[in-house]
C-alpha cells in the first residue's frame, strides 16, 4: 500500500508558515477567527492587554483600594503558574502586564484565571450574584520577537504611567520623543528583556 499525500500540502505548508509568523491574538484582532490558537514562545516577553467595560458600571481599576488589590492579585496569580513578571500598568478601564512562562499551559491557565478573579474581585460577583459582561473583549497578548519590540513597549508602559498621572498630552509628548529615540537606536541583542 502507497503511503497518501494530502491534496492540500502545499496550503498546510503555507498555513504553519503564517501561523509562526502571527505575534498577537485577542482584543478586536480576533473578530471571527477565534479557532486560530493563542502564540506563545517559550520565554519570550509578552504583552498582555485586559480591557473592560467598567466605563459603563461606574467602576475604576485605579481607586485605591482596587489598584493595590489588583496589583497582589496579578502577583499571586503569576506566582502560582510560574510566569516571570517584568511589570505591570493599570489605568482606569485596562491593564497592562509584561510577562513570560516556560509553559504554554501555565501560561493559559494564568490568562484565563486571572481574567476571573479579576472580575469577581471588580464586581463582587458570586454564585446567585450575577453582573453582567465585564470584560470588554477577549484578552490580547503579543509575543515580542525582538529587543526593538521589548524597548518600544518600555516606553508605552511609561506612557501610560505619564498619561495615569499628567495627563494625555504629556503622553504624547513622551511618545514623540521615545519613538524618535527608538528610531536612533541599533538593535544588536535580539531576545534581551
């Protein structure tokens, strides 16, 4: 018996090629393509993006008491799946968490408990007390593949950090001058975190 050739190689091939070509998953890049797997690189940098819509609940990431409590829970939780966190922004209505894992499991197993607790913990949700959507799309995360990527997300987190406090013109201030700084820059050093 002959062994069988897939009539589709050549799309199979051209399928895995884009699939390790695709950085990000999540947020509105997902619209309709949800069976596409999260990517993951083992001990690559992440950019994870949780986003609400606490807006329209009248609720804030940034109140006191929810910021310091969010912040031991984000810790815990990557303590508990073995993530490695480089640092995390929280802003009124997202968060913001650099991260990496070993694992591929852990590394899901984080994103989606921590999106739960995340959750109960906002809206004091329990069994027999329902809310109602909380968050406002799926979680996005973008593998960073290259020090350029890992430098320019630095700035972002500090943007974010200027807009929390100074408001959003500083923010743009601030992004003019670092992406002038990131386009001076040589990269010799891919993968450096």
């Amino acid at each position: 018996m002959t062994k069988q050739t897939s009539l589709f190689k050549s799309l199979d091939k051209q399928a895995k090629k884009e699939f390790r070509a695709q950085t990000t998953y999540g947020g509105s890049t997902v619209k309709g393509h949800r069976k596409r797997p999260r990517p993951f690189a083992r001990q690559k940098w992440n950019h994870i993006v949780f986003k609400s819509d606490l807006k329209r609940h009248g609720l804030s990431f940034l109140s006191s008491n929810n910021r310091i409590e969010l912040t031991r829970l984000i810790k815990a939780k990557a303590e508990r799946y073995g993530l490695e966190l480089s640092e995390a922004v929280i802003m009124k209505d997202h968060i913001h968490i650099k991260a990496r894992s070993s694992s591929r499991y852990a590394f899901q197993c984080f994103l989606r408990v921590l999106s739960g607790s995340m959750a109960r913990l906002m809206t004091k949700s329990r069994r027999g007390k329902r809310f109602g959507r909380f968050w406002r799309e799926l979680v996005f995360t973008r593998v960073l593949k290259s020090a350029k990527e890992v430098v320019v997300l630095k700035g972002y987190f500090e943007a974010n950090r200027i807009e929390r406090e100074s408001g959003y013109e500083a923010r743009i201030e601030y992004l003019s001058t670092h992406r002038d700084w990131v386009a001076q820059m040589t990269f010799a050093y891919p993968n450096s975190g």
